[in-house]
C-alpha cells in the first residue's frame, strides 16, 4: 500500500528510481554508472587535461604604449614640438622562456592527469568495495532476519502445547508466560537484525541511487590466491597514484633545474617624433642572467630533489604496507574460515541435538517449559551466529579481492 500511494510521487522526482531487486553485479555496475564522487574524479581530469593544453606554450606578448623624452625643464619644457626627441612610443615584447623550462612545464601538466586519474581509479576501487560489502551486509542482514521467523513458528506450536496442557492441569499457570517471554528477547534480537537490514540499504543505496534498492540472488564465490594478487600489486590504484606522485615531484625538479638556464625576450617598438623630425624604430634582446645559483636557484633544486626523493621512499612504504595489509586480512580470512566451519559442523548441530533432546524431556515431564524454550532460542541463536560468520567470510573474499585485485563490474 504505502509503494502505491509514493509510487506516482517518486515518478515525479527526477532521477528517483523506483526499488527493485539487484543481483551482485548490477549493482555494482550501477554504482559505477551514477556515484557523484566518480562523476567529480572524471570532472577533475578533464580540468587537467584542459590546463595541459595551455602548458609549455610561449606567454601572451607585452604591449606598451609611452611618451619618451618629454621635456620638463629648460626652454622646451613641456612641449610637444620643441624638444626632437620627444615622441609618442608603441612597442611589442614576447618573452622566450627557455625550452627546458617549457618542457618541464608540459611534462609536470601530464603528470597532474596523471594523478587525476589515478584518483579517479582510487576512488572507483572504493565504489566498488563499499558496494559490494553494502550489498553482502543486506543480503546476509536480511537471511538472519528470516532466520528468527523459524523461532516464532516453534513458538507458536509451544503456546498450542501449554494451552493443552494448561486444560488439562499438568501445566503450572506461570507457564503460559514462558512463550511471550522468550518472544520477547526473539524480537530485541529482530529489532538489532532490522537495523543492519536498514544500514546496509542505505549504504547501498548511498551507490546504487536507488533508495529502496534491495538484493536479488546469492552472492558471488569469489576464490582467494595470494600469488595472483601479489603479482598484480604494482598495478593497484593507490600505487598507481604514488607512482604519479613520483612523476610529478620529478616534474617539479626538473622545473626547478630550467631555472638556471637563461630566458630571454624579444622587443620591438615605434616612436612618432613631430613630423619636422624623423620617426624611429627600435629593436631589441633581453636576457635573464641567473649568475647567483648558489643562493637561489640551487637550494630551491636541492628541496625538489628532496621532495621526489620523498614521493619514490613514500611509494616503497605504500607497497610494504599493502603486503603487510594482505597477509593480515589472509589472517582474518582464514580464522573467519574455521570459525564458520566449527560453526556449521559442531555448534549448530549441537543446538538442534540439544533442541531435541530437551523437547523430547519436556514431552515426557522430565523438563520444565522454560528450559526447553531456552534450548530452542539458543538454537536461533546459533544459526543466525553461523550466518553472521558466512558474512564476514563473504566479506573477507570481497574485501581482498577488491582492495588487492582488479575486480570490475
């Protein structure tokens, strides 16, 4: 009813995409279609590529326009026609910077698209990972939910037994109670397991764009192979982006060397003297001398050369930091991986056994209600623990390959 009446409103809203089911992949591929932060990384490289366009080239030229020799003392002063040397100046000068420089210029502008897109990669790579822990959160969130309705339905058939045995005497009074009091704690544990169902679909829908997206399908098997990621590690965004670090501290020094070669300008200009004069023409060369390096230009090289020194040391600890960071998740991984078998083969079995056992009792008169209902909660318990460990070995598998490899809608 309440999709019914909101349906023709969100029609109305553009953009607004009404619910519907997404398989892992969809997901992920419409999350890497319409994520703002993706639209503004690709934003930021076409605004580099558009700064390169302009990088290298020779500056705009200088127009200047004077009165030279205008007399302000002696007869003539303040005339326009007695001094002959006075004239009205209009000249052009065109700066050359040297080519190092302008080649340093273009290869520090490629290293900025270089860092925008290794950003753009970064961040995809981030899309990607927090899509899919969103859509794995929902989809387990959502099965430990329909875990507990298993529970109010052995409940139910409880209540129908203490209502017999009530009538019929071989029940104490109190007994009655025991089924609401256990569906009671049964439905705190719902209220904590509808909360993650509603987290984990607004983060997904944070990606998706859809607010009401929900999950369709079982999650992928995604298979581990330390070998494989350790080989395409160079290859990861966030050493990719170091790697443009590099290129663009490099850049920068390069940048900093050109400075100690001279640059020089071309001028040319035009005077208009009183036309009982002669009009003139004037060209000249001017040419930067950069005679005093030592305390100049040579400390601003050392602390550039020092900077890129910094990138390429930073770029070593990012990689060691990765590695280290890989084995520590095989690690979590692989005792997330023993703690979901202990619980598939040993403690939910146990649950039922016990569950069984107890029921059995409790059939007999050999136990209390309280005790056998107790068994049955443990028993949800358990199995809603197994699927919270599923999880995190399903988050494990998806974190690792996603943080560590090349993994693309």
């Amino acid at each position: 009813m309440r999709m019914i009446i909101l349906a023709p409103l969100l029609a109305t809203i553009p953009g607004v995409v009404l619910a519907e089911p997404l398989s892992f992949g969809v997901a992920l591929q419409r999350a890497a279609r319409g994520a703002p932060s993706l639209q503004a990384s690709a934003s930021g490289i076409d605004a580099a590529r558009s700064v390169a366009v302009a990088a290298g080239r020779l500056p705009d030229p200088t127009l200047s326009i004077g009165i030279d020799n205008f007399p302000v003392s002696g007869p003539p002063a303040f005339s326009f026609t007695r001094e002959s040397m006075t004239m009205t100046r209009i000249g052009v000068e065109q700066a050359f910077p040297n080519p190092a420089k302008r080649r340093a210029q273009r290869e520090r502008a490629q290293a900025d698209i270089g860092i925008a897109e290794a950003g753009l990669e970064v961040e995809a790579q981030n899309v990607r990972l927090e899509t899919a822990l969103a859509w794995v959160d929902l989809y387990y969130a959502k099965r430990q939910l329909a875990q507990l309705q298993v529970l109010d339905q052995s409940l139910g058939d409880l209540e129908a037994t203490v209502s017999a045995r009530l009538a019929s005497g071989s029940a104490r009074p109190s007994a009655a109670l025991e089924p609401d009091q256990l569906r009671a704690a049964a439905n705190d544990r719902r209220s904590e397991l509808t909360a993650d169902v509603a987290k984990a679909q607004a983060k997904l829908a944070r990606f998706t764009g859809d607010p009401l997206a929900d999950v369709l399908d079982d999650p992928p098997i995604l298979e581990i192979d330390r070998a494989r990621l350790m080989a395409g590690l160079a290859s990861l965004p966030s050493l990719q982006a170091l790697d443009a670090g590099i290129g663009a501290a490099n850049a920068e020094t390069e940048l900093a060397r050109a400075d100690k070669r001279p640059d020089w300008r071309v001028s040319t200009s035009y005077g208009r003297r009183d036309p009982a004069y002669g009009d003139m023409a004037s060209v000249g060369i001017s040419i930067d001398l950069p005679l005093f390096t030592k305390r100049r230009q040579t400390p601003r090289i050392a602390a550039r050369a020092s900077e890129a020194e910094r990138a390429r040391l930073l770029r070593v600890a990012g990689e060691r930091e990765l590695v280290a960071a890989l084995d520590g998740d095989l690690a979590d991984h692989a005792m997330h991986h023993q703690r979901l078998m202990n619980a598939r083969n040993t403690l939910v079995p146990l649950a039922k056994r016990r569950v069984e056992l107890d029921m059995a009792s409790y059939a007999a008169g050999k136990l209390d209600l309280g005790s056998a209902l107790l068994s049955s909660l443990a028993l949800a318990e358990a199995e809603v623990d197994a699927l919270a460990r599923e999880a995190e070995v399903a988050r494990d598998a998806i974190r690792i390959n996603f943080t560590y490899g090349e993994m693309r809608p």
